[in-house]
C-alpha cells in the first residue's frame, strides 16, 4: 500500500511496484487478492481516485488538473474511472 499511496501521480503499474518491492508481479498479485480482495491494478486505481476525490473536494482543482497531476492519460479516462468507482462524474464534486 505505501509503494503505491507513494507513486499515485507516476503509476509504476504491477510490474514496476512489484520491482520497487522486491517481489515478482505474480507474488504481488497475491499479495493484493489475500489481503484486499483485489487485483493490484485494481487496488491502485482505487487509491488514485480517492486522492482525485480529496483534490477535487478539498483542494478546489478542477478535473483537468486531477487528472494531470495523478497520470491519467487524459480527462476522459479519468471522468470515466471516477464516475465507474464513485457512480457520478468528477465535476460534480466541484
């Protein structure tokens, strides 16, 4: 979890936190699905999109800058994420 809590705005991926771990993806995998019922993948988005909820409640950014700062390839993956995760669209946050 820190790893990853870590490196939210550069996603390292499975691979790349496995690496900075020490372990191999697969370990890392299994790791994730013991403790927290998810894939590693999965347990990352999460936890990028609720650093992205406090930016956009507490921070007053809008969804452009979120979306930049937490390395997601554009605003339209994100408001998709967030509104997959959350069931509204980031803006409505504002």
């Amino acid at each position: 979890m820190e790893a990853m809590t870590e490196n939210l705005d550069d996603p390292l991926g499975v691979r790349g936190t496995a690496a900075k771990l020490g372990i191999s993806a697969r370990h890392l995998n299994g790791l994730c699905r013991s403790l927290f019922g998810v894939p590693p993948s999965l347990l990352f988005l999460k936890l990028r999109l609720r650093k992205a909820e406090e930016m956009l409640r507490y921070e007053g950014l809008r969804v452009n800058e979120v979306s930049d700062r937490l390395g997601f390839s554009n605003p339209y993956h994100f408001s998709r994420a967030f509104r997959r995760v959350y069931g509204v669209p980031p803006s409505r946050l504002l």
